[in-house]
C-alpha cells in the first residue's frame, strides 16, 4: 500500500526542493554559512529578516527573504528534515531525529527549545494553539506560538497516546483536542477529549487515518481509505469514498471556505499511485467531489488561496486553480517544468507552500525556486541556490 507523508519511518537524508532569485547562484558574500557548525547559525549577528521562507537541503537549511527571496542564512543541520510554520510571525518547527526543534527564522537560528521524542511527526496549526505529534512515543504537545519568544519552553497541555503510531492531533477553540487512534500496525480513527483529557466521543470508523485539515466553522477532518472523518459541534460524521478504497490521506483545508481539498487514491496494492484526481469535501453538506485534472500530482502539491480556491501543483509543471465551489479548474498558471514523483517519498520533488496571495514553488531538478502572485499568475521573483533543496515552509501566523 502506498504509504506518503510520514506512513514510514522517518530515516536517510532527502534531496531537494530549491531556491534563489537571479541573485546569486552561491551564498557568496551575501549570506553566512555555518554548515560545517551544525545546528547552529551564529557566526555573526543576524539582523532580523522579514517575513522569511525555510528550505531543507541534504546537509541543512536554507533561510530565504519570503519577498525577493535573497538567500540570507545557511545553518547546517545533518539527516532529513522536515519544516513546518510554528503559528507566529517568526519561528519554524523542525523536525529532526531526535524530536520537533524551534528555528528563530526571523533572525535565523535555532533555539534551545526542543520537544524530544523519536519520529517527530505531524504538526497542526489551529485556534491560535500549535499541536506537535510524536509518532514514536504517541505524545501530543500543545502550546501558544505566541509563547516562543518569551526565552524559554513554553508551558502547554500534554496528552499520551494509548498507543505509539503514526498519528495526528488538533487543538480546538473550546479546549477540546481531537487526536487520533492506533498502533504501529494498524489506525482506527479519532477520539475528542476535553480540557482535562477526559474523554468525550470518539469514532474508530476511519481505517487507515492519516493527515488533517480544518474548515469553516471549525470543521475538523481527518483522512480515510474510505473517504474523510469530520468533527463538528461535538459530533463526528464519516463522508464516504465513492469507491470501497478511496483513500484521502492529505488534506488542506481554508477559513475562508466550509470545503476541505483532498487527494484521492484508489489502488491499495499500488508502491506508488500517481492520481490523476483530487477530492472537494463539504464539510456543510457532507458530500465528496471528485475532480479529474488530467495530470498527477504529489502529497507536497496540495494548499489553499487567499479566497479558499483549491490549488494543486501537477506533474505537467502547472499551478491548477479549482474554485472550491464548483469544482471547475479556473485556470493553470505555469510554474515548474514537467516533472515525475519519486518512489521515496522522502526525495525531492516540486512543492508548494503558499501563504497569503503567493505561492513559492520549488524546482528541484534546476535548484530554482519561484514566487508566483496568484491573482496575476505573474513570477515576481525566482533565485536558484547552491544545492536542491527538499521541503519548503515559512512563518506563519494564526490557524490553517
């Protein structure tokens, strides 16, 4: 069965993502590199960069200017990486071998705040509370990003798993956590407990649960092989696949709309599906669409605009713009060229990461990496870096 995102264990070092505008094709004089000082970013004061994007490459992190995306620092960091928005204007969850670290990306160093676990895995962003899952110890963490810049760890609501896996958690505005449940062998579903970790529902119809996503009106889903598990107003409601295996294991959801984006996948026996579908969830109505774009895509080509529109970066190298309401494909922007997923999932491939009204784009194979206005569809900057680079985040404030 294939297995994206994090379904396996979190080991070797990944490839590349990429990054850098006409600027500069080395760090040269323009940045500091101190990748053969790992995990460290202190050779000289670092002035406080605005709005910056991180980058992982075999061997560290890049940090980015997020408006011409001059490259600023370079920290090395051994191992694959991955990198996630913390919830604020300023830090990046890292996630590492040894557990989930605090990048200070606005003035470009790691802290000392550590969440130490084995198999760092998903981090969630919601109701101004940032929740971190260990996959290996089943412990949930959550906390107020706001409190990362107060010098120390921040005090927070801790939760354990009855049992490790690969899983996911969700803080809620009311105090309630939605997490999920299972083994090592085997995800059943979610569970919803109350402020003081009391359980109040829980649902074990979600085979397979994976990824999550929030929509309007805190509507809080989880995927399945069978379709997606929503949690509102105390109640939990499973909208099934049209197929027996459909299975939704990423999802990227918008405040700005009650729809959910998903991916869709049908072949349980398959090494590595490459759909060609994606699905529209609405959490009001209850009802799954499917959207056939012609090309595939990638579990790193899925995020959401401005105005809640559905975005999806293809294998063709374009930028499909669904409108989350009718499903129709607005337009397709030119991003990256064509390109292929890989069977590691840990390797590099294009990837999307948007925030606010641009989207970056990242292309691998050419060590580039684009920002893209998405009202215009206009390139306003480009740069390309001294090596590939994997996964692509940034700062950002506030929930979903």
């Amino acid at each position: 069965m294939n297995r994206p995102l994090r379904d396996r264990v979190l080991t070797g070092t990944a490839l590349a993502l990429a990054v850098s505008t006409v600027l500069t094709a080395c760090a040269g004089n323009e940045a500091t590199s101190d990748a053969k000082a790992e995990g460290t970013a202190k050779a000289t004061p670092a002035a406080a960069v605005k709005d910056p994007l991180v980058a992982t490459f075999d061997g560290g992190l890049y940090i980015l200017d997020g408006e011409n995306l001059k490259l600023i620092r370079t920290i090395g960091m051994s191992g694959f990486n991955r990198v996630n928005p913390a919830g604020d204007e300023d830090h990046v969850i890292v996630s590492t071998g040894t557990g989930f670290r605090v990048l200070d990306a606005t003035r470009q160093a790691l802290t000392d705040i550590e969440y130490q676990g084995s198999k760092p895995g998903h981090v969630v962003r919601h109701a101004g509370r940032t929740a971190l899952f260990t996959d290996g110890t089943g412990e949930v963490n959550v906390f107020d990003p706001a409190d990362l810049s107060g010098g120390g760890k921040p005090e927070g609501r801790t939760y354990s798993s009855a049992e490790a896996h690969h899983g996911v958690a969700v803080a809620l505005a009311n105090g309630e956590l939605l997490s999920t449940l299972g083994t090592e062998e085997k995800r059943t579903g979610a569970l919803v407990l109350d402020e003081n970790n009391k359980e109040i529902t829980r649902n074990e119809k979600c085979p397979g649960v994976h990824g999550e996503a929030a929509a309007r009106n805190e509507a809080i889903a989880v995927g399945c092989e069978d379709g997606v598990l929503i949690y509102q107003d105390g109640n939990f409601t499973k909208v099934d696949a049209p197929d027996d295996y459909g299975r939704i294991g990423n999802q990227a959801g918008s405040d700005a709309s009650p729809v959910l984006l998903g991916d869709y996948k049908t072949d349980p026996e398959a090494e590595l599906e490459r759909p060609t579908r994606v699905s529209l969830i609405d959490t009001e109505k209850k009802k799954l669409r499917l959207v056939d774009l012609g090309t595939s895509y990638s579990f790193r080509s899925l995020a959401r605009g401005p105005r809640g529109e559905a975005l999806v970066l293809g294998t063709d190298g374009a930028l499909h713009v669904i409108d989350q309401n009718s499903g129709e494909v607005e337009k397709r922007i030119p991003a990256v060229g064509a390109w292929q997923e890989p069977l590691d999932w840990q390797r590099a491939r294009p990837t999307l990461f948007v925030r606010d009204g641009t989207a970056y784009v990242s292309d691998p194979g050419e060590k580039a990496l684009h920002a893209i206005d998405l009202a215009t569809g206009r390139k306003t900057a480009s740069v390309t870096l001294p090596e590939s680079t994997n996964e692509l985040s940034g700062v950002v404030a506030g929930g979903h």
